[in-house]
C-alpha cells in the first residue's frame, strides 16, 4: 500500500491487514511472517494498527528488499553475499 507513511520511513512498507472485509491478512501473533509480492518475499510482518479482531487492521513489515537488510542476513549467516 505505501513505502512512505509516518511509520513506514523507508525501512517498512505498509500493507493491509485485512483484504477481506471480515477474514484474511494478518492479526495478534502473525509478526515474523513473510509478505510476499507473487512469489517473492519482500517483507518479514512486524506490527499492526487498528481495529478490534484485526478488522480494518493495516500491518506494517520490515523490509528484505532493501540493502541494509541484505547486509544485515548476510552478516549473520542467513544470505549468501
């Protein structure tokens, strides 16, 4: 949804909770899972804002795609240089 609201700053992107109106997307205890763009895994979920059951909840991930995250995996041994 957005790389550049007040809680994403580059380093998170912000995408909806809850695509569906009253299931689906992510909720309570779903942080550390995968945000993937097709096949490709562009965030790891990290928190969330909003609405009560997770309804009209909007998630924030912290993003792999970008290179102080690749230079953080690879330091610990998660992705090859």
């Amino acid at each position: 949804m957005n790389l550049q609201s007040a809680l994403a700053g580059g380093h998170n992107l912000q995408h909806s909770g809850n695509p569906g109106r009253w299931s689906g997307g992510t909720c309570y205890g779903d942080s550390g899972g995968p945000v993937l763009h097709g096949d490709t895994l562009v965030g790891l979920t990290s928190f969330g804002t909003g609405g009560v059951l997770c309804r009209g909840n909007t998630s924030f991930a912290y993003r792999v795609d970008i290179q102080p995250a690749h230079d953080f995996l690879e330091g610990i041994g998660l992705l090859a240089p």
